[in-house]
C-alpha cells in the first residue's frame, strides 16, 4: 500500500476534459466562448467527413469565422511546421482547433505557439523554455494513442538534428479537450495498433516513472515523476487497453473496444503529462529519426526490453501492472515478469514488430542510438534505471538482437522475493 504521508501528486490538465458517445456536439459552443476567429487544424483525410463538416456548420451558426488549414503531415518538419504559422498570421485566430491524430493537435499546439510567441521554434526546445501564454486550444482527437489533447507536448522533427526533438511546457495544454469514441470507428488496422501501442507506453512509464518529491517553492519541471495521481490514472489505463487493444485493432467498429481504447488514451495522456516517460521514447527519438517509422510503433516494439531491464529495480511495481492486466500472480519476481510476457504477447498480437533490426536498424547504427537517447535528458532521467551508457547500450542490443534475456537475470528481492503479489 503507497505511503500517502511520504508521497506527493499532481496533475496538470485542460480547464474542460468532455468524453463519450456524441460529446463533440459541444465542440462549437466552446469555441465560440473563446473568440469569433477560428483556425481549424485538421489532418487532410477527414476534412470530407460528416463529423467535421457539421463542425464547420456548428461554427458558421455561432458567427465563428473559420479558416481550415488540412496540411498535416506525419512526423510533423519544422519547414512545414513554420509554413503552418505563417499561414496562420494572416487568419489572426482567437482560437486554434485540432482535430485529428497526434500530428494534427500537436501541430495546433505548435502554431498557437507560434503565432503567440514568434519564431523560430528552435528557442522554445526542451522544458519550460515557453515564455507565457500561446493562443487558446480545443482539442478533438480521431485516435487513441497520443493524449495530446491532454498534454504539455508537442513533438516536431528537426533536419538540424539527428532526432526529433519535444517542446514541453505548461502552456501548451489545450483548454478544453472533445474525446468522441465515435470518431475513431473505422480507423485503420495499423494507425489502431501504432496509437494503441503509445498509450500503453504511455501508461506504463508514467507509473514506472522515477518518484522524487518536487521543490514546491521552485520552477517544477514539466515531468514531476510517477505520484498519487498519475499513478491511480496510468493503472486504470492499463487496465483497459489489456482489456481492449487486441478487439479494437482486428475489429475497427468493435465501438466498445473503441470506447475502452478512447478513454484508455485518455487517462494515459493525463497520467504522462505530469508524470512523465522515459526509456522507450528516449530511444525512440533516434530509432524514429533514423527509420522513419511511427512513434507508437518504435515505443511500443521496445516497452517489453525497457521493462525487463526495469525488473532488478522495480519488480513491485512491474507486479501492479500484472495485476492491472489480469494476468497470473506468484512471487513479486514471477507476477512482474509475467507483467512484461503480457505486454510482448499484446504488442506481437496487434502486428508490431519484434525487433529493431526489423525496422532497418542495423548493428553499425546502435552506437549513435545510443548516444543520442542520452541526449534526451528529460526523459532519461526520468527512470529509475539509472541513464548510464552501458545501461542503455543493454536495452538498444536486446532490442536489436530480439532477446530479452541479455537484459537482466531474475533479480534477488531482498526481503519479498518469494512473496505472492496479491
């Protein structure tokens, strides 16, 4: 049981969270609280669709003046990025609405900086670098995965360097948050299963993130580490996703497995916003620069090693996690390892892939992986695995060898290894 005395919470969220089955009914209302010049960010192929285009109809009704910008692309170059703030300037928005997937409402957030604090963006890089508020945001997004709409980060990608790089900072949390599981029906197989991944990632390493009291009369960081709150949060959102991620990627309108998915997300964006990650997207930043693939994919094919190499140090509560899944118990030690087969066999089942060699990583390339993952400062630091280079070069090999036995053997748990997690 958490020592509540010895422990601390916090959370940061939007002023408005609204989820469920036809709560984007409330989207043009509140964005006509919040100015009568909208800019709508959203990601090219749903620009057609019904939900969006009775969005539009909403706002015309409410004397909203709305301008739509659709170039959204993966991955989100800070060339295009930069193309999007300027575009932005000549509509001079109150307001600023993403609707899509993580790249269209990280791309609001982007432009809202933008246009609020000036270019370029190079100088807002890391935490806490944003000087004060940006324009107002309403989130609505289209998968399950990102959290952004909940979140203090957007993530860009940089030619400059050889990683894509994270601006994170209070002021990017949107005001007000729309999750609609009714608009993530239909998405495809392989966005269902990359998104899914991520909030899982999510999940998990916002409650096995490093937990150290912050210095209250001091600038906190952006990622406080794993607390009361984030904790109760991250738990529930493992819950779901063992329970939903497997239906919603072989059944795109399973609406229950959408739903469980949706609110899963959800949690999991609001557990890492203050808790924070660390390992897995530490390394993907580099592996995702080098391969092209998507983020979800790159965090999820590499959450079993970050967790087996977590096990020496974190058993219990890698044992919580199997709890939360519903997978069997036994000993701290056997409970948390059963913890982590459980999430290699969901990763494997939605279709990831196993290994980095099978993304185009090749053995020449681990060094300067983990060089830069190293460089991720805010997120290394944010494990409890101490962030030393032998450390991450376990992980990158395991990773890239498809053996999560180098990692670590069965740890000795001094004083409860042979306790039955309950």
């Amino acid at each position: 049981m958490t020592d509540i005395a010895k422990s601390f919470g916090l959370l940061r969220l939007p002023d408005s969270i609204a989820f469920g089955d036809g709560c984007r009914a409330g989207i043009a209302r509140t964005v006509a609280s919040l100015g009568n010049r909208a800019l709508v960010v959203c990601d090219p192929f749903l620009s057609s669709t019904e939900p969006f285009t009775e969005l539009l109809a909403e706002l015309e009704a409410l004397d909203v003046t709305v301008a739509v910008d659709t170039q959204v692309v993966p991955e989100l170059p800070v060339a295009v990025v930069k193309e999007a703030i300027e575009r932005a300037r000549e509509t001079r928005p109150h307001v600023i609405v993403g609707f899509g997937g993580g790249s269209a409402l990280d791309l609001a957030k982007l432009i809202a900086l933008g246009v609020a604090h000036g270019t370029p963006l190079s100088r807002f890089y890391g935490e806490n670098q944003v000087p004060g508020q940006v324009i107002p945001l309403v989130a609505v997004p289209t998968t399950s995965g990102t959290g952004s709409e909940v979140t203090p980060v957007a993530v860009l990608a940089d030619p400059d360097r050889d990683l894509k790089v994270g601006i994170s900072s209070p002021y990017l949390i949107p005001k007000a948050a729309f999750v609609d599981p009714r608009l993530m029906v239909g998405a495809p197989a392989a966005v269902t299963a990359s998104a899914g991944a991520d909030a899982l990632v999510h999940a998990v390493e916002a409650y096995t993130a490093s937990n150290h009291a912050p210095q209250w009369d001091d600038q906190l960081p952006v990622f406080v580490g794993e607390n009361l709150l984030s904790s109760t949060l991250a738990l529930e959102a493992i819950r779901l996703i063992g329970l939903s991620l497997r239906n919603a990627v072989s059944n795109g309108e399973d609406f229950e497995a959408r739903s469980g998915m949706a609110y899963a997300s959800l949690l999991a964006g609001m557990a890492f916003g203050t808790a924070g990650t660390h390992l897995s997207h530490a390394i993907q930043y580099p592996v995702g620069a080098l391969t092209h693939t998507p983020h979800g994919l790159g965090t999820g094919m590499l959450l079993p090693y970050v967790m087996q190499a977590l096990l020496a140090t974190d058993a219990t509560r890698l044992a919580s996690i199997a709890e939360a899944l519903g997978v069997p118990a036994g000993s701290i030690v056997e409970s948390a390892q059963n913890a982590i087969s459980e999430v290699a066999s969901i990763m494997a089942d939605i279709g990831l892939p196993h290994d980095l060699a099978s993304i185009g990583v090749t053995e020449a390339d681990l060094p300067r992986i983990i060089e830069l993952s190293l460089t991720v400062r805010r997120l290394v630091t944010n494990s409890v695995l101490e962030p030393t280079e032998e450390n991450l070069h376990h992980i990158v090999r395991a990773a890239f060898d498809r053996d999560r036995t180098e990692l670590t053997p069965l740890p000795t748990i001094a004083s409860n290894e042979s306790e039955t997690y309950k």
